[in-house]
C-alpha cells in the first residue's frame, strides 16, 4: 500500500492525540470503531515514546513515520549523529546502510549530494517520505532500495565520504561485534570502498576490540569512541586517502547534556608510558567510559599525575582533588571490613551504590551475599590494590558529592 493511503490524516491526528497513553489498552479501545489502520498507528505511538529523547528532530514532526522497532533501535541517536557530522564535509556522501537514515539526514546537510542505499524497500519509502519533511534540500537526497556493494562495484562514481553502519545482528537476534560477522563483510570488501571514496567512516559495535580490528585494517588512521552520559554507544573508524600518519590517533569522547569531554592518544605511546602505583589515597579516581574502551589506562593517568591502584584494575588515586578530570571522583570515608555485621552498622538500611573493579566477587554477588541494594549517596568500592590485596572501601557521592565534603 502506498505510503499515503496508510498515513492519512486521520491516522495522524490520533497518533497526536494519544502520545502519552498506553500502546496496548490504545488497541483493545479502538478496535472496533477506527476507520483507520489502529495497528499501524499504535505502532506509531509507540515508536514515538521510545525515540522522544533520542530523535527529539523526528519526534517533533507529526507527519514522520518510524519503521518497525528494530530499525529504530538500532540507530544513531541525533546528539550522536551531530557528533559524527562534524567529521565529514564535502561534495558527495554516500550512506551503504541508511537504515532509518538519522546518519544520512544529518550528515547530509554538509554535502551537495547524498546517495542513501538501504535494502529494505519499505524502510526506504519511509525514510525518502521523512526526508521530504526534515531536510532544507530534500532534492539532493537519492534513495535507492538495492545491495549496497552491488551497487558499489557497478557505479562510475566516487564518493568524498563514504559511510557504513554494518548490520550486528546474527541468527536468533544474536549481537554481532566482529566486522567480519557483519553484514556487509567490511574487510572482505575494504579493498573496494577505498577504491571509490576519497574517505571512509566506518560505525562499529561498542563491543568491538579496537587492537584487533586495527590489525585487520591497517589503514586505519583514525579511532572515536563515543559515549553518551558515560555509556559507549559507537566506535568510529576512519580512513581518508589523502592523509598519511606515523601512528593511529583515538580520541575518546563523552558527549553530555552541556559539555563534552575529549581525551586523545596513541597506542605507540600508551605502551611506552611507566605509571606509578599507590595504595588509595583521598580519592578514587574512574575514567569515563570512552576512556576504557579506548584503552588509554596509562596515559590517563600520566596525564592527570595519578596513581595507578593495580596493574590490572584502572582505578587510580590521588591526595589532592583533581579538577576537570574526564572520569567520577570518589572521596575515601574508611576501608571497610566485608562483614555482615559491620556492613549492618554502617548502611542500615541497606541502600549502598556497589561498584566492583577487579576484585574476586562480582557486584550482584557481593549485594546478594551482604543484603546490599543500589540506593542512597554512598558508595562501597570493592578493587584489588598494588600489594594484591582484595580491598572495600565506603566513598562519597561523586564529583559533586566530593566538592561538597
């Protein structure tokens, strides 16, 4: 059915008028008496509730439609999508795997034009429709339902930007990671895409292990890994055909509500570095996420005059609070004996934050076996430190708890 006939006015209309009920009473109410597609529209709604934080641009039109849910989970978020944009300007961009197309719409706006591939025909009705609604220049947009490398390998055309968001996931809806699991094999067809883009950025799984892949494509210059509120949500690879470098760069960012956090280093140097070790000082210092994921451990704490706790745990320490830190500061209250009875005196109520970094007991285990939940402003950090020794130690609140104390 043609994309009008479906989205008519009507459906619209209740689609705005119940954006803050439930999906499911929504559909047993109107049943009977909507002279519309009631599924299609409860679909709709639903949809919108779960992307309103994340595609604030999409959910704010009322005439965009959103594809089944897994399409809209698994794409980029627009703060994620601006991010990215960022790094790739040019003449023509071309979109392997436009899926809903955040990625595309976004990055886009800094091309004259655009080729959006996606092999789902549905999905690409629908994202050229939202197209028309959300770009200035909806008419530099090409949206073609075809194989991406079939297309790839029949086009005369280069790319300035080429873009590829592999698809993660296998049989049973099992989570891929491995660029050579995914769907398309970029390394099977790395040869081809440098042969028609001057760049190239490729969106890899969080999960991704960043030495390996690096291995597996050596011509890879450049490593983002971008968190969102200390979660990693992308891994960003990129290679452009005019720029050589002596060493891969990784920047690592975590991109918050009113700041962003960058921290940027190599592999080369990140294993030359000497760290000291200490046992915990005043406070207990976390990088953020990007920062782990990255892998830049020593660096981290070169850069900040810190104390590794252990070789193996990345926890770090210091006497002195450390200001602009891109990481969670704790303020050591006292060590802490693992005992029911000691636990009891100090957290009555039960309500503890536990936080575990390489320490013999995971955190579920350790609230289990000590009648301990997530709650209240305090932390109990359990770590391994220098002398390894498997140590709790009860802190502060954080960065804000910390400033406060």
């Amino acid at each position: 059915m043609d994309l009008d006939q479906l989205y008519t006015g009507k459906l619209y209309q209740f689609v705005q008028d119940h954006l803050q009920e439930d999906p499911a009473l929504l559909l047993l109410k109107y049943h009977q008496t909507a002279d519309f597609d009631l599924k299609e529209a409860v679909q709709q709604i639903a949809s919108r509730q779960k992307a309103k934080t994340k595609l604030p641009t999409w959910t704010g039109h009322p005439e965009v439609v959103f594809p089944a849910s897994l399409s809209l989970e698994q794409s980029s978020s627009e703060q994620a999508a601006l991010f990215k944009a960022r790094f790739a300007q040019g003449e023509k961009l071309i979109d392997l795997t436009g899926g809903f197309g955040v990625d595309t719409l976004i990055f886009g706006e800094n091309f004259r034009e655009v080729t959006y591939i996606e092999r789902e025909k549905k999905l690409a009705e629908i994202v050229a429709h939202n197209f028309r609604l959300l770009s200035k220049d909806p008419q530099k947009y090409q949206v073609i339902s075809t194989d991406s490398m079939e297309f790839l390998k029949q086009t005369d055309r280069c790319f300035d930007w080429l873009y590829i968001d592999p698809a993660r996931r296998g049989g049973n809806n099992q989570k891929l990671f491995k660029l050579a699991d995914c769907e398309p094999n970029v390394r099977a067809h790395w040869p081809l895409m440098k042969e028609k883009a001057q760049n190239i950025m490729i969106k890899a799984s969080p999960m991704l292990d960043i030495k390996a892949v690096l291995s597996e494509l050596p011509d890879i210059q450049q490593v983002l890994v971008v968190a969102v509120k200390n979660e990693v949500k992308e891994v960003l690879l990129i290679w452009k055909k005019q720029e050589k470098v002596e060493e891969v760069r990784l920047s690592a960012f975590d991109l918050k509500t009113d700041k962003e956090q960058r921290f940027d280093f190599t592999f080369e140097k990140e294993e030359g570095n000497e760290v000291t070790y200490a046992l915990p000082q005043e406070f207990l210092i976390e990088p953020n996420a990007a920062i782990m994921k990255a892998g830049g451990f020593k660096s981290f704490a070169l850069r900040y005059g810190l104390s590794k706790l252990h070789r193996n745990t990345h926890l770090y320490t210091a006497l002195k609070f450390p200001e602009k830190i891109p990481g969670r500061i704790f303020k050591i209250i006292q060590e802490v004996k693992l005992d029911k009875k000691e636990l009891k005196r100090l957290f009555p109520m039960g309500k503890v934050n536990v936080i575990v970094r390489n320490h013999p007991l995971k955190a579920e285990d350790l609230k289990k076996r000590y009648g301990l939940k997530d709650g209240s402003e305090d932390f109990l950090v359990a770590t391994m430190t220098m002398e390894g020794k498997a140590r709790v130690y009860w802190c502060g609140r954080g960065d804000e708890g910390v400033k406060k104390m």
